[in-house]
C-alpha cells in the first residue's frame, strides 16, 4: 500500500516548508546558472567540431543513411547534430561520428588564458 502523504497541520509548517522550497529552488537555479555558463563557454568550440565532422561527411561523399549505418546514430540524430546549434553532444557522440569517418576524436587539456 502506497504510504500517506503527511501534511501541514497548521500555518507556520506551510511556511516553514515555503522558506525550504524557496531555498532549494535558488540552489537548483544556481546550479543551472553554472552549468549553462559552462556550456556557453565551450560551445563555440563545440560548434567547430561538428562543422568539421559535417564537412568531413560531405567531402568523404557520404549521406545520413550511410552515415547511420556506420556510426549507428540515428539520420535524426545526426541531421540534429550537423545543423541545430544548441545540439549538445557527448564525447562518445562525437566519438562514434568520428569513427564512422575513419578519424580520431581527441580531447586535449591546455591551460586557461588569464582574463585581464
């Protein structure tokens, strides 16, 4: 049997539970704030990255139906990531793009630029 929901039985515990949802909800916003501050700042190179995977495609002559046979990823899937520009792909995506074309995806870590 599913278990009963407890509720607030007066005023002042409907408002305690506000003030904690309040709280909650700016830490859950603070942290999409993070995370799209993070995904705007490398997208720009993600962006290139799929401009020459697509380019890579066209020169090779293949289409998006070769292309699903060999990578697996669905014609959708790959029209998506070719030409949607918030398309946010993982690195296995990527990879599995870039294996179909007979070419290594690598990652490098640099150090940052300092920021005057």
């Amino acid at each position: 049997m599913p278990q009963r929901i407890q509720r607030p039985q007066n005023v002042a515990e409907w408002k305690q539970l506000d003030a904690e949802l309040a709280s909650e909800k700016e830490e859950v916003m603070a942290a999409a704030r993070e995370s799209k501050a993070a995904y705007d700042a490398i997208a720009p190179e993600l962006r290139e990255v799929l401009k020459l995977l697509k380019a890579e495609r066209q020169t090779q002559g293949l289409s998006l139906a070769e292309m699903e046979s060999l990578s697996g990823l669905a014609k959708s899937k790959l029209s998506h990531l070719e030409d949607d520009p918030e398309s946010n792909p993982t690195l296995s995506t990527l990879r599995r793009y870039a294996t179909a074309l007979g070419k290594k995806l690598s990652v490098r870590l640099t150090d940052q630029v300092a920021t005057a």
